[in-house]
C-alpha cells in the first residue's frame, strides 16, 4: 500500500474543507468554534482511500491570512498541494501567498480544484482556472486544473480521478531507510492511555516499542512508542510519508510542545544560527528580522546577508540568527513572514533551503561564500573540501554529515573517497576527513616537539608518547592526533621512532654522543651512591657539576629510568641503598606490631630531612601504613 500526504491551499471561504468532505466523507472542522463560524481555524485531517492500492492522508489548512502560519505547517511534508479556487472570485490574495509558501517549501506538483461551479457559468470558472494555472506556472509548480462543485457533486469524480493520476506519475517520496522524523503539530491526552502526538512522517519507519527521542528548543528527552494509530486505526508499524498519531510512553502533557520533533536516533540538535540560501519575494534589509518557519516550528530570525549588500531583492546566501532555537537538519526548506520593506507585515517575503544546520559561530558568514555557493550547487566535492579546510586542523567527522549539509550524505562520503584517492584529504580512523595540509602541518608540531625535548633532555630516550598525544590532542583533537602519530612511526621510514613508551628522532642518538651529558650523568651517579641514604638535592648537584639546573633534572630523570635513583620528596637516594633499607623496615614490622619516626631513626641513623621523606616513600609503596605519626605493615 502506497501512502501519500496531500495538502490543501487556497483563500478563506474558498470551499476548502467542504470539498474534502466531498472527497472523503470526513468533516475536518473538529472544533466548536470552526463549526459555529464556518471556517477552518487549525489543521484538519481525512484519511481517504483513493484507490485499492494508494492512501491518502489529508492536511485541511486555513485560509485566514491571520492564520498562515497554520497553513504552512500543514505543507511541510506533503507530496502534493491540492489549491482550492472559488470560481465566483478567482485567485486572491491568500491563494497567492499560499502558492508562494508551496513553492518555498519545494512543491512541485499541484492539482487545482475550480469549486462553487454551481455559482457561476462555466466560462467564468475556466477563467478562473486559466489564472491559477498561469500563477502556478510562473513559480513552476506543474499544475492540472478540474471543475467542481463540492454542494452538487459535479466534477468530484473527475478531480478524484486527476488526483490519482498525479500521484502515480510522482515518484514515491518516503524514505523509509532514513531516521524517524516528525515534527510535531499537535498534543493532547487521551483518557488511559496518556500523552499523544500527531504529525506527519516524513522519513523514517517506526513500530510498536520503538526508543524515541523528542527534540524540542531548550530540552530533549527519551519516550517509548506505546501506540500508533493512522487516522484511528491502531498499527503496530507504520512507514513515511503517512499522517501518524504516536501514543508517547515516559513523558507527560507539559513535556512536549507543537514544533518539537520526534526522532529516533541522535541526530539534529537545536540551533540559533543557520545558513541558508534564501529567495526573497520583497526587498529584505540587513538585520531585518522575520518570522521563519521550519517543520511546524517557528521562531524569530534575524538576516545577514552573505553578500555586502544592504538588503537582498532576489536570491542570494544569507545567515539567519534565531531568536529561539530551533531543530532543523540541512536541507529542510523554511518560510519568511513579516519584515517588508514596503506593505503590511505577516505577509510571506521570502523562504529558501537550510545549507548547513550547524555553521562554525566563530567563522563569519561572508569567509564562507564559496562553501555555500558549493553546497546550494551541490557540488559534493568542492564542498567537502571547504568543509575540512574550514575545520583543519581538526578533521571533519563523518557523523555530521546527515543532519548538517544540504548534500546527501552518501554524495558526500563519494566525494570524500575521491579527494582522498587524489591527496587532497586525508581519511582520520575512519571518522572523518582531514585536510593534506593539515595533517602536514601537525605532522611538523610533533617533530619540533620532540626535536625541542631532544634538546632540553638529552639524556632521556625520548619524549613520552602520552605527553606527545596531549599536545597534539589540544590541538588538533584525539582521533586527528592519533592518525598523525601512526603516520609518523610507520615503517618502513618513520620520521619518529617509538621506544616502548617514547618517541625520539631517527637522528637522536642521545647521551652516549655528548661528552658532556655523558660525563655529568656518570659524576651523578657516582654523587648519588656516595651519598646512599643521606641524599642529593637539586641545588648540590648543579653545585658540584656546574651545570644548570635543566640539566641537572635531566639528569635525575636519567637515573631515575636507569633505576639507580630514587625520588622522595626532593631528594634523590642511591636505589640500592633504599632497597636494602626497605627489607629492614619489613623485617621490623615482621616482628613488631609497629614503627615509629624515633625508631626508624635510630634504625638508620638518619635525621628528620631524610627520614620523613623515605617512610611517605615506604607508604607510597604500600609496604608501610600511616596513622597519625606510626607506621604499621602494609599490604
């Protein structure tokens, strides 16, 4: 069974809702006050089974145009606009700005309604059809136009007919591969069942049980899918494009609001800065602010043009700062009301095509001219490229291409195999890409950082790995500093040589080419035995070498690794003598319950400089165990 979701269009009192009674028997009016007035106040819905093997979902919009914003809600999303023409009064001007909203929203199939044509004599009515047609066409909306009467029946057989006809030359648009999608125009609660949601599926496919995710201007939060119901009937799966109401388990009336979008993975985060390609129907100023309508949400927008320009009158890219955040993925198309230059405001001035959802905020809109030019040309590969030169060093991760570009993501990573065949990228670990010159440039880093440290400590066997993955990590992030250190120490000529947890050189051949170093490592080692217990400290052994004190830390960091010094506090002992001291502290705790400080000094006739250092030491190593001023066995 296909699914297809129509909308209608057109000016107030037009006939709108009673056409889709004709057509489905449902009355789309549900609430008092439409009843009472006569005309459609919010969104109506009618299923209609149009053939064996096609369903319709029917989106029944207002015509006031103090209620716009209810129509274009209504257009996100559908497949076809069904425009609703009185033939006594012809195109008017909420058919015009409805067809004009149809247009920004990437409509392009229309079928006209000619209605009331028991009002008027039939030349008039194809009068009026011919008008609608020539509107239509101007803003290239394919369009057919039939005459009816929604009172008398008359034609209703043959606009059923030219309706099915359009929806099987149209492609079918759901996407069913894709996350779940659906952008939230209405919540109510039912009676023991709890908090539902209505809307329309635009990709995706969900069942019973499905995790899903709400997405809203400041919150997100998870639910379960406890029901689905398509026009009243429960499913236990359903499939886009199709109208769906989803009983929300885990979340609660006050929890979600029209606007919000449901999804079911992690994608789409909300945004207060777009860039977009925009068609402006009226002269728009720089920093002139609209209303911009995105799904069913809405906010307040606020226009940068890319150009230096003082307002834009045809189309151009342009950066939109949003009031209120707003959930929208790159692609989406929006809607501009308000804000004319010349006439009244809430009228539709303009609309477009989010380029990228998430844009850089520290990079100004006007450096990324030509990315935007690329991605509203959807040239895939000149984009990719902007893209990861925009965030080298940095790579570009792959995950953000769905929700973020207004390419296809697959073109995308098509693009992304290409440029790194040709050199100009680089693939990071799988997750993204980094530019050629990027990688370069952090390649360079990390050799001036261990050739530096080769420098200030030649008698280390190198800069420690870790260390080399912080500092590259702060620059460049985990995965790109992770790539540019595999590349390094690859073989069979790397540029860095990893020794266990150190990374040198090919050219450091460290201690045992400097005289120098040599033999103050040497003097060291002997002042160090010498001193076994008693101690050296940094300043006695810049003292007696005659070197500085860089030098001297070297040093110590040598022997230490050599495992013939030991650290305690700031004194370096002789590793033998501490060993062999550790043994007689073991061998006292054997036999005695405890250890004080006046006992350990007598022990090795040590004083208080170099006794407290060495029993903190004993504790670091477990072997002993502190309380207050007495030491017991350790582990």
């Amino acid at each position: 069974m296909r699914h297809v979701v129509i909308g209608t269009a057109g000016h107030v009192d037009h006939g709108k809702t009673a056409l889709v009674y004709a057509l489905t028997e449902v009355h789309t009016d549900r609430l008092p006050e439409e009843q009472r007035r006569g005309i459609t106040i919010e969104l109506g819905f009618a299923p209609w089974q149009i053939s064996d093997d096609v369903r319709v979902s029917v989106i029944d919009a207002p015509g006031h145009r103090k209620l716009v914003h209810h129509m274009i809600a209504g257009a996100s999303g559908i497949d076809l606009v069904l425009l609703v023409v009185a033939a006594d009064e012809g195109v008017m001007p909420q058919t015009r700005e409805h067809i004009a909203a149809c247009k920004l929203l990437g409509v392009e199939r229309a079928v006209i309604a000619i209605t009331k044509l028991d009002r008027v004599d039939r030349d008039l009515a194809e009068l009026a059809a011919e008008e609608a047609l020539e509107l239509l066409e101007t803003d290239g909306i394919a369009a057919t136009a039939v005459l009816c009467s929604a009172k008398t029946g008359e034609g209703v057989d043959e606009l059923r007919r030219e309706v099915l006809s359009v929806i099987e030359q149209t492609e079918d648009s759901g996407d069913r591969a894709q996350r779940v999608r659906l952008s939230v125009d209405r919540v109510f609660t039912v009676k023991g069942a709890g908090t539902v949601v209505t809307g329309t599926l635009v990709s995706g496919s969900l069942s019973l049980g499905t995790p899903l995710r709400i997405l809203g201007p400041e919150r997100e939060l998870k639910a379960s899918t406890r029901g689905l119901h398509v026009h009243g009937e429960a499913q236990e799966a359903a499939a886009a494009p199709t109208r769906l109401a989803i009983n929300l388990g885990g979340v609660s009336l006050q929890d979600v609001a029209r606007g919000d979008v449901i999804t079911d993975d992690a994608y789409g985060t909300p945004t207060r800065v777009i860039d977009v390609w925009l068609q402006a129907l009226e002269p728009m100023r720089r920093g002139s602010e609209t209303s911009i309508h995105i799904g069913t949400a809405r906010s307040t927008a606020r226009l940068q043009p890319v150009a230096k320009v003082e307002q834009l009158t045809e189309g151009g890219l342009a950066r939109l700062r949003l009031t209120a955040p707003l959930v929208t993925l790159g692609g989406d198309r929006f809607v501009l009301r308000g804000a004319r230059v010349d006439g009244p405001t809430g009228a539709v001035v303009g609309g477009g095509v989010v380029l990228d959802a998430q844009p850089p905020k520290r990079v100004r809109a006007a450096k990324r001219d030509g990315l935007l030019d690329a991605l509203h040309r959807k040239d895939a590969a000149q984009a990719l490229s902007g893209l990861a030169a925009e965030q080298s060093p940095r790579p570009l991760l792959a995950s953000a291409l769905p929700s973020r570009f207004a390419i296809d993501h697959e073109q995308l990573k098509e693009a992304g195999a290409a440029l790194v065949g040709g050199g100009e990228l680089v693939a990071v670990a799988q997750v993204g890409w980094l530019t050629k010159a990027g990688l370069e440039g952090l390649s360079a880093r990390a050799l001036e950082l261990v050739g530096t440290h080769h420098k200030n400590a030649p008698l280390d066997v190198g800069l420690k790995l870790q260390t080399l993955r912080e500092q590259l990590t702060a620059i460049a992030g985990e995965q790109a500093s992770a790539e540019t250190i595999e590349r390094l120490t690859k073989k069979p000529k790397p540029k860095l040589i990893l020794s266990t947890d150190s990374v040198r050189l090919p050219t450091f051949k460290g201690a045992e080419q400097n005289k120098a170093a040599a033999k103050a490592l040497a003097d060291a080692t002997a002042m160090v035995s010498k001193a076994a217990l008693s101690g050296v400290s940094e300043n006695a052994l810049v003292a007696e070498l005659g070197v500085d004190l860089q030098q001297v830390r070297s040093v110590f960091a040598a022997m230490v690794r050599s495992q013939d010094a030991v650290r305690a506090a700031d004194l370096w002992f002789d590793a033998k003598a501490v060993t062999e001291l550790q043994g007689r502290v073991e061998a006292h705790l054997d036999q005695e319950e405890k250890l004080t400080i006046a006992q350990f000094k007598e022990m090795t006739g040590l004083g208080r400089k170099q006794s407290i250092p060495l029993l903190e030491h004993f504790d670091r190593l477990k072997v002993t165990r502190r309380d207050g001023s007495v030491r017991f066995k350790g582990r």
